[in-house]
C-alpha cells in the first residue's frame, strides 16, 4: 500500500497519489494504455479480483504492468518525509529515495540488530534486547543446529543409498553386456567402445599434471603404498574395470620396453616431456593414460594406461 499522505512535508502533486489507496505512490506500476501509476501491492490486489483499469475500466493483467517514466520517479524520490521511526523519537526528514537506508541504520529504530553486552554473541532486534535471554537463546540455536545436523545427515545417508543404488544397477548393466558381448561380437565391439567412453571421460575429470623431477619416481612400490593409490583412484570414480590393470601397471615389472628398466628409462628420459599426465587427487601420482597418450611411442605406454608414483615432484 502506499505511503501517508501526512507524514510529507508541503504540498504533494495528486499525479503522484495512488488512485486506490489516495496515498503517496509506493513502488509505483503503471497501465499499459492508459497510463495510470498505482502502487504495486495496490494494483496486483485490485487485479486480483476484476482485470480492469480502477480509473477507466480498461482491461489490463498484471503481466502487463510496466515500470512508471523515470521523471515520475524523480518527482517521487524529491519529496522530503518524516522517518518511519518519527513514533519513537526520531526527528529526521529526508528525501524518498533515502528513506529505506535511514531506516535500517535508524538508532530509534525498535527492529535495528543490536549485539547482546552480555557475551553472547548473538545479535537481536533492539526492542527485544531487555527479554534476551543468552542462555535460553544458545541452548535454542543448538537445538535449531542440532535439527539441522540430523536432517544434513539423513540427506547424506539418502544420497548414498542412491548413489550405492546406481553403482548396483550400473554394474548389474556391465555384467549384462559382458555376457552379452560374449555371445554376440557386435555388442563385443558396442561394450568396448562404452567401456572406452567411460575411461576417457573419467580420465578428463582429473587434473593435468606435471612432473618436475621424474627422478623421483618410485618403479617399485610396496603393498601399502598401492593400496593407498588404488583407493584414491577408486574415490576419484575411476571405472572399477580398469582399477586392477592401472594399479598392476604401477610396477615396473609390468612397463612397457621403454620403461622396462633403470638404464632404458634414462635413455627415454627425453620423451618423458610428452607425456600427458592425470593428477591422481591427493597423491603425489599421475595416471599417464592411453587414450591421452595415443602420439607417444607403442614403447612407451600401455593399455589402458601407466600409474606412475614420485617421491615429490608432481605439481
């Protein structure tokens, strides 16, 4: 609704009174034809029950509602009025345009948020600062967390159900096509490229990497070592299929001839450069993959890709 005519200081202009209320114009709308501004909630609420024009009948909806001419909005803005905290003792007049800021900051505003004094930490409406209790308002917000905690927590264990759901029906599919491909060599050759698909597209969410000392390499690791790399890979949702090949691979004795030893890996050390490499997340590995490394030397990669795991050195 609009604003009262009363608290306006001088004379105000009837074009810039709302029709339906007879106050001051407030977020003023304006017909589409004939012209007439009436306040938003005024207008939306007449509209609401008859679609006419509450000055001459015209049919109008409120899609049809459009913003009123920046002049009529300048002549609103310039009018000078008391704070709507004139009740409790404040004496401002100020411009429209600047009545909402001066509101929020107002110091006689009841509803300005105001920090307790008591150590609590909390901010509270000023006119309920005398009824602040600092211990029932804690305890209620750690209830109010509490609740919140539970529900975070409910979505989290639905969310995995879900996705352990989708794991289930994603692997009930993969064994399907695996049978499937064995008894039909045209869906053998469908499931490999959706195999393949899968790989790449898990291979484009890890990072690119790069090595700053390949010396570092560590061609051997141990059980413990492998095991920390394969349960990041498997977090990384990298598809179950090729976690086993990839981690085998992560062992000289499975590298490929121009890896296959300390003094081969030296005179290669060059072609190293070319190698694209995956940032295995949080380790200090890379996944050299051959669906990224399909230009680099048969000699120098292998199906489906290499895990090399590094001292330091990998940025």
């Amino acid at each position: 609704m609009g604003i009262e005519i009363n608290r306006f200081q001088g004379e105000v202009d009837e074009e810039l009174l709302c029709p339906i209320c007879s106050s001051v114009l407030e977020n003023p709308l304006q017909a589409p034809n004939c012209e007439h501004a009436f306040c938003s909630a005024c207008i939306h609420e007449w509209l609401s029950r008859q679609p006419t024009c509450p000055v001459d009948r015209q049919n109008i909806t409120p899609p049809q509602l459009r913003p009123v001419p920046r002049i009529l909005r300048n002549l609103l803005y310039r009018l000078q009025l008391t704070c709507d905290n004139s009740v409790y003792g404040c004496t401002a007049i100020l411009k429209l345009d600047a009545l909402d800021s001066h509101v929020q900051e107002c110091e006689f505003n009841p509803k300005r948020p105001v920090p307790c004094e008591l150590g609590c930490g909390l901010v509270v409406p000023k006119d309920e600062l005398k009824e602040h209790n600092c211990v029932r308002e804690l305890r209620s917000l750690m209830q109010a967390q509490q609740t919140k905690l539970v529900e975070v927590q409910a979505e989290v264990a639905e969310g995995k159900f879900q996705m352990s759901e989708q794991k289930r029906e994603l692997q009930l599919l993969k064994d399907y096509m695996l049978a499937m491909r064995n008894a039909n060599p045209s869906l053998r050759i469908l499931a490999d490229q959706m195999e393949a698909d899968e790989v790449r597209r898990w291979a484009e969410t890890l990072p690119k990497a790069r090595v700053l000392r390949w010396g570092g390499m560590i061609s051997t690791p141990d059980t413990v070592l492998q095991a920390m790399i394969k349960r990041a890979l498997s977090e990384s949702g990298c598809p179950p299929h090729i976690i086993q090949d990839l981690m085998e691979n992560a062992h000289e004795r499975r590298w490929p001839t121009g890896l296959s030893s300390l003094e081969i890996r030296q005179l290669n050390r060059r072609q190293y450069e070319n190698y694209v490499c995956r940032r295995i997340p949080g380790k200090q590995a890379v996944a050299v993959m051959a669906c990224d490394n399909g230009h680099m030397n048969p000699e120098m990669i292998l199906e489906p890709g290499l895990i090399m795991i590094f001292a330091h050195g990998v940025e």
